[in-house]
C-alpha cells in the first residue's frame, strides 16, 4: 500500500485549519493535496485529536507485530507437521 506524504499528526492539523475558518480549498492548494484527499480525510480523521491519532498508530504496530509472530509460528508448525508425516 502507498504511503501517504503526511503523517497522521499533520492531516489533523490541517483539519484542525480547515474548522478554525479556511475553506478546503485554500488547504488543499496550500498543502498540495487534491479536495477528494481534503475530504476524504476529513471522512476518516474529523473528529479525532492527536492522541487519538498516536494511540491509533501504537496499536497499529503493535497489531501487525503479533499478525507476524502468528504467521511465523504457523509456518514452523506447518513444517513441522510436514517433517512428521515424511519420517512415518
């Protein structure tokens, strides 16, 4: 998946702009997003404070740590199965 060229902390920023009185408009041009990116993020982050966001991105990685561990034990699992049924 592509990332994005702003962090999370730097979109609610900008959102934060956009309610304090700029349109949309005017942040996307600022920023050099598109206004599809402007409210799309203002669909996914509006509404959210930059806590919100760094406890998000803390689970976030912790999350995909654990998907890896399980990947890997099932793996060592799977050989291991296999091993066994070729010396039976």
């Amino acid at each position: 998946m592509r990332r994005s060229r702003f962090r999370d902390e730097q979109i609610i920023g900008i959102l934060k702009q956009h309610q304090a009185s700029l349109s949309a408009q005017e942040l996307c041009r600022k920023y050099g997003a598109s206004d599809a990116t402007c409210y799309k993020w203002r669909s996914k982050y509006g509404g959210r404070h930059l806590t919100d966001a760094r406890k998000l991105k803390t689970l976030e990685d912790e999350n995909q740590r654990l998907k890896n561990l399980l990947a890997e034990s099932m793996l060592d699992a799977a050989t291991l199965k296999e091993m066994l049924r070729k010396n039976f």
